[in-house]
C-alpha cells in the first residue's frame, strides 16, 4: 500500500479557531496568515492523500507514516533566519522532499541575502532531496544560484492555482470593466516604514474602504479579532504604523474595518462581495485574484516584486506612487493583467504539474485542466483605450490632443452645453505625449455661442471617453480679453470686471456707510443664530489674488489698507461677537513657498493655497488641522480662467493634493453654480453638522470639510435663509466668500 504524502503546515485552516486564543493560532499559521493562502493551495494541487504535520514534526512519526515530505514554502531564504532546526529534523526523516513556492527576502536588491549557516544547510538539503525546487521568482533563482543550487525552476506561488477557471483572468476583467467601482479592501503591511504610502492609499480610497485585511504583526490580527489587551493598546497606539497617526475619530472607524481570517476559503468568500482589493501583502491581493476580483499589488520589497511579477497579478511599485490616484492606477494595471493572465497562468501551469509529477505524486486534475488551457483560444483583446486632453477653448476654436493604445486616431467630438458640435478634425502626430498621440481641432461655429458662459466638453472613442480637463466651464463672452491684466513674472489679474477689483484693493472703491450697516445686520444675525442653536460660525474670505501677489502688480498700482476687507475686520472687531469668528488668511498664503498659492494665470486659489487657507479655518475653530506637506503634491496642468481668456493656451501646471478625502456625496440638485446645493455624508467617523455658503472658491475646500464632519450641506450662495438653517441643524456655520464680492452685503434672512 502506497503511503501518503507529509505536508508541513495547516491545510489552509486552523480548525475551531473562533475557540483558540489569538496567539496560538497565530503561530500554528507561521505569524503570517497570509501563508494559509499557499498552505490551502498545496492541498488541493496534490491528488494524494496527505498527512498535516506542523513544524516541529517528530521526524521518526514522519517516516513511519509517510513516503515523501512537502514543504509549502515561504521567503525562507532571509538574513533573520535561521532555520538549521528545521534542517535536522527533514534530514532526519531520510525521506525525499517537495518543496514547493520558496522564496527569498530582501528589500532592494538580492545581495542583502546572506544565509546563516542553518538557512543555508536547509537549502543545500533542498537541492539534495527535490528533483526542483519551485521557487516564486527571478530574484530567488539568483540566490539559489549564488549558492551553487541550480535545480529550481522559477513558478511563482501555489496560490496562483486555487481557482480551477482556465479564463479567470478574462471574468475579472469583464467584471471589472462592466461592474461598480463602489467597495474596496485594503491589505496593509502597518510598518512604520510603510506609512506614508499606506496613510495616503486609505485616504484615497475614502469612503469605498469596506475592509481592512490584518494578516501581521499579532497585534493587528488580535485587534480585528476584538482582543483588548494591553499589549494590542500599545500596538495600536504607537506601533501600528500610519494607522497609529490617524485623528482619533478615523482610527476608530478604522479598526471597525479591521478583519482576520484563519480559513482561506472563507477569505476568499468574503472577498467576493467586493469590487477589487489593494494591498502591500501580496497574499491579502491574491485571495482577491482568486476569487475572482480585481486587485492591485502595490510592491514596496523584492520578495512581493517578484511574485507579482511571475504570477501576472496587477503590480505598482510604492517608490513614486501616486497614491491619491490609486484607483486609476489600479484601472491601468487590472485592464495591462487580466487580458493576459490566463495565457501565461496556463503556461506556469504546466510547469508547475511537470515539477510536481517529477516527485512521482500526482497532481490535481483542475491543475491538468489548467495546463490545457494553454492550447486553448486566448481571451479577447481588450478594447483599444483613449486618453487625452482639453487644452484650448475659446469663441474661435477648441483643440487638444488625443491618445490610443493602437495606432489608429480615435474620433473625438465636442460639446457645448451638451449640443454635439460634430467630430474634431484629426491633425499632427504630438510625439512628445507618446507613439500614438494626435493633436485635434473643431473651428466653433457662431451659432453654437448661445452664452456667455458654457460647458466644454471632449469626448473620445466609441464610449464617448472624457479627455482630461473634460467638462470645463469657461467664459466666450466677447472682449474677455479686455478683463486681463499682465503682471510680472507671468502673472495675469483681474481687470475691467463688474466687481471693480482693482479699485476695491487699491480703495478707490470702499464699503458706503449703508453697505457698512448691512454687513452689521448680517453678522449680528449670524452670532445670535449660532449662539442660539449652540453653534460655531465662521466667515471665511479667499484673500484677492492681487492682495497676495502685490509685489507681481504692474507699476502703479498699490494694495490699500483701507479697502473692503479692512473695513469687515474692522466693524467684526467692534461687534465683539460671541459665536462668530472671520478668517482672512491673507499672511498664509503669502508665506506660500512650496507650492504657488495662486496659478499665474487663474484668479482662483490652487489646491494648495486652498488647503493653507482650509488650515487656518481648522485653526480658528480650534481643531487640530495642519496643511499638507510640499511632498503631498503632485504637479497636472489644469484649467485657468485668466490664461483661456487670451485665445490661447488654457491651461498650465498647478500643485495639485494627491490624496482624495472619504467624503460622499448624496444628493445634487443639479444646478449649476449659483443655487446648487449638495449634500455630503463623511466616510470617517465624524462627528457634527456643517452648513456652508460659498461660492466658486469654496469647491477646493468642500471635499476636505465634507469629510471632517458627520454630514454637510453646501449651497452655491451669498446668502443663506434660516429655513435652511432649521433644516439642517448645524453644529457649525461657514459662509465663504471672495474677497472682490464683498461689496455686495450677505444676508441670512
């Protein structure tokens, strides 16, 4: 009678774990539930029968019992290990081995791996015993190599191999472009090391963040299990790498997402509830593969690198992510994969059937099905992609360039307030956007500027893609040209519009004793409002781009004292009022230096003058609120107001935050800009209502505001009336305005 098979390690479940006490199952698992993942593939990819042993196996009950021993490997190969015991008790067996999935640990580059001397008797026993040894990449074969091992061939993971579906690949796919994009788990390393790109990841997937899959250290796994020990406190509290840094409010709403699993399969059928799965831990990505999800591996080490890599799993490197674009990221890499994932799964399987049939043991039928379906028709071509940008609008004309992943142009048609002005003529080839990118062009025909502000769109291929800077709302009112002052540097202003801005800050134009007297019955309004509902309110007013950016003025103007503003601060300082506070966050942002608070050529603040101004908000609310830092930016060239109302160019490069905030928003009643009023729910556990006015400035900030409290209504106004107010019961009030429309009084009627 033939004897069964030894394998090292769970069968892919710790049995009555919900019984055992963290600790314990943790270890039975390696300190790493990830390994359950390889751990359940080795067992239903050998058709045998297979005897569990742990790791302390008695080496005399093994050979007694068994004919060959497998060992479901991990990154064995490390310069923290040493594994001689390990060594000793198979050598002691006298049984052949399989060793399948070893790999090797390193952080950047193989050198760093040097064995101790009970690793590297283990590996030498390896190459005695295995007819090959599979092992999960490249850079593990060079070590192998390095130490004179060269019967290994280069397989990736058995987990690769847990679903039997010969076009996986091509499902996942076909989900992932048809489907939702609506929740999302997050598979952490929670190293310290790691939490700048892990912080930035959660941030961004915001509010979609249904799960956070714990696979290690133990007081990550014990924390999602409900275990309240001192031990997991400390963990948590400075040991848990960006999830130690998280406000109060978020850290708790992260550790309800919290999960661990000791059962793959039960991983994997929870992940099937999801729409796709990031991680640093290229298990917590897999399971997600395998059950049929999209999943991104974002690789900050070698060893996560190469498996990736062989495997065909969608893969990014941390090193330059742009983590607050993640989800677009993903897109790319999820569409690059999965068409080509079950071609190359095929042809790994057929190889990882041949080394496991070399030990003489069989291999599972779905394995040999596997291997056939690299005869087998490959999935179709993914539809060819379009990509491009808006960057010209005016009364005359709207151009741009557009890209595709083949070499044919895609047609690009153009839009003004949704009429369909026909396709763009096609021209030159724009070399330095890539080998398949073309300039485009649509002259605008007179009839089609029915106002004087419009929606611009740009749509390109069969699915009417919108190209970067697509829609975007810009003026074709005639003489805009007239409205631009040139500065120094570069830099455009504002002049000859019906505000009068430059009169306002050079106080040509100042506040009349009856606008003076309105302003004073708004505020007093506004503090007794508050005071009576318990409330904080706040007037928060976006400084003149000309107040900022005095010293680019031309010659001969000069920025007043005595203009408007001045003269709000002024009476609010007279007031004395008790609730209200008003925010000028002039000096900020003229300390800006990282980043330009201001484009050169829009009169709107940027991403990042928004979020110095946003900070001195938080600040005089007395929260605990710092703007991000310069390295918290990345540079995209965007619309600006001032440029596209000189004919040309419309666009320039602008700082631009790379995280997203977890904010959602539930209802919009569609209108556009003056009387549009959204209602936004946080996607943290915040507490409070915020009710805001504001206007086009205000859009910058909303989505970091609408985060930071419970629920937040925003309407597109001067003004607000107390129906509203009753409506929404805010625990804080914020009216945001500009500073060239002060001269026009707010009203809460």
């Amino acid at each position: 009678m033939t004897k069964p098979i030894a394998v090292i390690g769970t069968s892919g479940r710790v049995p009555a774990s919900f019984a055992r006490d963290t600790a314990g199952a943790f270890a039975e698992v390696g300190h790493n539930t990830g390994n359950l993942a390889f751990q359940h593939a080795v067992w239903s990819l050998l058709d045998e029968e297979k005897l569990p042993f742990t790791f302390d196996f008695d080496p005399a009950a093994v050979r007694e019992r068994a004919r060959l021993v497998c060992v479901p490997a991990a990154n064995f190969l490390y310069n923290g290990f040493d594994l001689g015991g390990l060594a000793d008790r198979l050598a002691a067996t006298g049984l052949p081995l399989m060793v399948l999935g070893l790999g090797a640990q390193a952080m950047k580059d193989v050198s760093e791996v040097k064995l101790q001397p009970g690793t590297e008797r283990l590996l030498r026993l390896f190459a005695e015993r295995c007819a090959r040894i599979a092992v999960r990449g490249r850079h593990t074969g060079a070590v192998l190599e390095r130490y004179g091992v060269s019967n290994f061939d280069v397989l990736g993971c058995p987990s690769n191999f847990i679903n039997p579906d010969p076009r996986m690949g091509a499902g996942i796919l076909a989900r992932w472009q048809g489907g939702g994009r609506d929740l999302f788990g997050w598979a952490p390393t929670f190293y310290g090391y790691n939490a700048g790109f892990e912080a930035a990841i959660h941030a961004a997937l915001g509010p979609a963040l249904a799960e956070i899959v714990a696979q290690d250290p133990l007081g990550a796994v014990a924390l999602a299990r409900g275990d309240r020990t001192p031990a997991v406190a400390e963990w948590l509290d400075g040991k848990a790498g960006y999830l130690s840094a998280l406000p109060a409010a978020e850290r708790t709403h992260a550790v309800s997402l919290l999960r661990a699993y000791f059962d793959a399969e039960a991983w994997m059928e929870s992940y099937r509830r999801l729409d796709g799965v990031v991680g640093s831990r290229i298990h917590g990505v897999n399971l997600a593969w395998q059950a049929g999800r999209a999943g991104l591996v974002v690789s900050y080490d070698l060893r996560t690198a190469e498996l990736a890599e062989t495997m065909g799993v969608p893969l990014v490197q941390a090193k330059g992510l742009d983590a607050g674009a993640i989800l677009r990221v993903m897109d790319e890499a999820v569409v690059r994969c999965a068409a080509e994932y079950d071609a190359k799964r095929a042809a790994l399987a057929t190889r990882f059937k041949a080394a496991i049939e070399a030990h003489g043991v069989a291999a599972a039928p779905h394995l040999g099905a596997l291997a056939a379906g690299a005869q087998a028709p490959s999935a179709p071509a993914a539809a060819p992609r379009c990509w491009g940008f808006l960057e010209l609008y005016n009364r005359n004309r709207v151009a741009g360039w557009v890209a595709s992943s083949t070499d044919t142009p895609p047609e690009v048609r153009i839009r003004l307030d949704g009429r369909d002005l026909g396709p763009a003529t096609i021209g030159a080839a724009r070399a330095e956007i890539g080998p398949h990118a073309w300039s485009f062009s649509l002259d605008v025909p007179k009839d089609a500027l029915a106002r004087a502000v419009m929606r611009v769109e740009a749509v390109a291929g069969p699915k009417a893609v919108h190209l970067a800077n697509s829609p975007v709302v810009t003026s074709f009112a005639e003489e805009d040209s007239r409205k631009v002052l040139q500065g120094r540097d570069g830099f455009l202003f504002l002049q000859n519009d019906t505000n009068g801005v430059l009169d306002q800050v050079q106080a040509k134009r100042r506040l009349t004793e009856a606008e003076l007297a309105a302003w004073e019955a708004f505020f007093r309004d506004l503090d007794a409002v508050a005071l009576a509902r318990g409330a904080q309110a706040f007037y928060l007013v976006a400084p003149n781009k000309e107040c900022v950016f005095a010293d680019r003025l031309p010659d001969g103007i000069r920025i007043s004292e005595q203009r408007p503003v001045r003269q709000i601060e002024a009476l609010v300082e007279r007031l004395g009022l008790k609730a209200t506070r008003l925010v000028y966050p002039l000096d900020a942002l003229r300390r800006a230096a990282a980043h330009p608070a201001y484009p050169r050529g829009d009169s709107h603040w940027s991403d990042y003058g928004a979020q110095l101004a946003l900070a001195e908000f938080e600040a005089a609310r007395g929260a605990a609120a710092q703007a991000p830092a310069e390295e918290e930016y990345r540079t995209e060239w965007r619309n600006a107001d001032l440029l596209a109302k000189l004919g040309g160019t419309c666009v320039e490069p602008q700082p631009v935050l790379k995280r997203g905030f977890a904010a959602k928003l539930v209802a919009d009643n569609g209108v556009v800009n003056t009387g549009r009023r959204r209602d936004w729910k946080s996607g943290r556990a915040a507490e409070g209502r915020l009710l805001m006015a504001h206007d086009s400035f205000g859009d910058w900030i909303i989505p970091a505001l609408a985060e930071r409290f419970g629920a937040t209504t925003t309407l597109w106004s001067a003004s607000l009336e107390r129906s509203l107010v009753e409506e929404v019961a805010p625990t804080a009030i914020l009216f945001e305005r500009a500073e060239r429309f002060l001269t026009v009084p707010a009203r809460l009627g």
